[in-house]
C-alpha cells in the first residue's frame, strides 16, 4: 500500500509539472461580439472576443477620398455578397490606413460585419480561421496590419494561398485586408535586378524576384496613400479639433504647424496627436507650443 501511495504520490508531482504545457481548452467564441483577435498559446489558437474596439468614423477621415470611396465600394460589395476583391493599403506612415479599417466595422457592424485581427506571426493558422467562420452568417473582415516579412520568414506562404491558390473553395464572407508601408511586403535587393548573375547560389533568381511579387498581386484591389502637405495637415487637425468640440482658430493652427515641426512629420496621425493633447489643454495653456513664438 505505501508503494501504492508513493506511486500516485509522483504522478500527481509528474501531471502538476505537465499541465502547463499543455495547450489550453479552446473556448467557443462570443459570436455576440462585433470585434476579435485571433489568440495562440502553444497549438491551440481561437477567436478572443474585443468587448471595446477602438473604431473612429468614416466622416473623421480627411484628405483620403478616393481610398476611402474605392474601400467603401468593395466592402459594399462584400457586404451584399456580391464579387469583391481582398485590399492592400499601402503608402506613407500615419495617413490613415488602419484607420480606414477599423472606421469600417463602427459604419457596417449592424450590417452583419465583423473584424478579425491576426498578427503576422500567426498568419499559418489562416486555415483554421477560415474553418471557424465558413458556416456563420456574419462577413468578416480578415485584418492584417503593418504587414511585411524579413528574409526566412515563411508565414507568407499560407497568406498567399488563403488569398488565392488553395485546392479549397474560396470563403466567401472573409474579405483580406492588410496595410503597409512598402508595396511588395518582401524585402528586396539591388543585386536581384541582375538576373545574369548567380546570387547566393540561385540559379534562376529571377524565379526568386517573381515570388515576392506574387504575393502582393494576389490582393486584387491595392489603394495607395501619399503624404499630407501643410493644407491636408491642417484640415486633418480641424476635423479632430471638431472632434473634441474645439474650433480651428488663428493659435491652433500655429500651435498645430510647430507640433508638425518638432515631429518632422505631417500626417493624419500626428494631426491626432496634436489634437488630443491641445484639448487636454486648459485654455490658458493653449497657447504656442515653442517659447518666444507667440511674438
């Protein structure tokens, strides 16, 4: 009996050091929810519910009228199950991008859409995720941001065939959208452009050119987004100083072209930040932002 009990003694010490590493019960998702992440923990992925996703209005959204015309008009489509195509948003930084996304779930979430987030890395469980939503009667939008991938990295393969390629039918109340800054989201070198040349042992490096072209190509609608000068600068600070009930005055816009300067940058997301912080202001300290300019 004592060996008996010394038995279970070291299985119970044995499971309590195994459990941890053992892939959690995958929970049924909150389907009640307008937004989710895509979570994974060991081999175990599944949809983790947003209860408050941060989402802004289309109308919020200044100086990116044809993008967000043309990403309306897909997304349209999408929504009334008629063909549409999956988006790569590309261009200069802080112009709205992801911006444009999550403004489109807050303007059609009470049309049936819904917002998927999957970081990069988990991007080969793209299968899975399409499993889960085949069946539901919702349309989802699949969301990617900040997409692009380094050399050796191989979770672009499964992107590619969730957007085109795969012996599977097509899901077609998932729409693919993905932002990023450079066009071709795979890192290219000079030295590819001489494809004469043998490089790093490729013997037909131009095969190896067309491959990272390819997965960009398999986005069939690609809107591209160009930097703010000083009116599109300004005219994004107006709309978020309307935002928090503030009038673009003579001091706001100085105050708004010297934040400008100090972040060496005019975008749309500067503009933001501008605004948040000159509304969190008293009025008193509404005033120049750079000692001495006011003169």
């Amino acid at each position: 009996m004592d060996k008996l009990e010394a038995f279970l003694s070291r299985a119970e010490q044995l499971l309590a050091r195994l459990e941890p590493l053992l892939p959690p019960a995958v929970p049924e998702p909150d389907w009640s929810a307008h937004a989710f992440r895509w979570r994974r923990q060991g081999l175990a992925g599944w949809l983790e519910a947003v209860r408050s996703p941060h989402t802004i209005r289309l109308s919020s959204l200044t100086r990116v009228d044809h993008p967000k015309r043309e990403l309306i008009r897909n997304t349209r489509q999408f929504l009334a199950g008629r063909p549409y195509n999956n988006v790569l948003l590309t261009g200069s930084r802080g112009t709205g991008k992801s911006s444009l996304v999550k403004a489109l779930l807050a303007e059609y979430a009470d049309e049936g859409l819904r917002l998927i987030e999957v970081d990069k890395g988990h991007l080969v469980d793209l299968p899975l995720i399409v499993d889960a939503v085949r069946e539901r009667p919702e349309r989802f939008i699949l969301f990617c941001d900040d997409l692009s991938f380094e050399d050796g990295e191989d979770a672009y393969k499964a992107l590619k065939t969730a957007l085109d390629g795969g012996i599977a039918a097509q899901c077609d109340n998932l729409l693919v959208m993905a932002t990023s800054n450079r066009r071709h989201l795979l890192p290219e070198k000079m030295s590819e452009n001489l494809a004469s040349q043998t490089i790093d042992g490729e013997i037909h490096p131009g095969e190896a050119i067309e491959e990272k072209v390819s997965l960009s190509d398999r986005f069939g609608l690609w809107l591209t987004f160009y930097p703010f000068d000083q009116g599109a600068y300004l005219d994004a600070v107006a709309a978020w100083l309307a935002h928090y009930g503030l009038a673009m005055d003579e001091g706001a816009e100085r105050a708004a072209l010297q934040w400008a300067l100090t972040r060496g940058a005019r975008s749309g997301r500067v503009a933001y930040q501008f605004a948040r912080d000159w509304a969190g202001r008293d009025e008193a300290e509404r005033k120049p932002l750079i000692p001495g300019a006011e003169a």
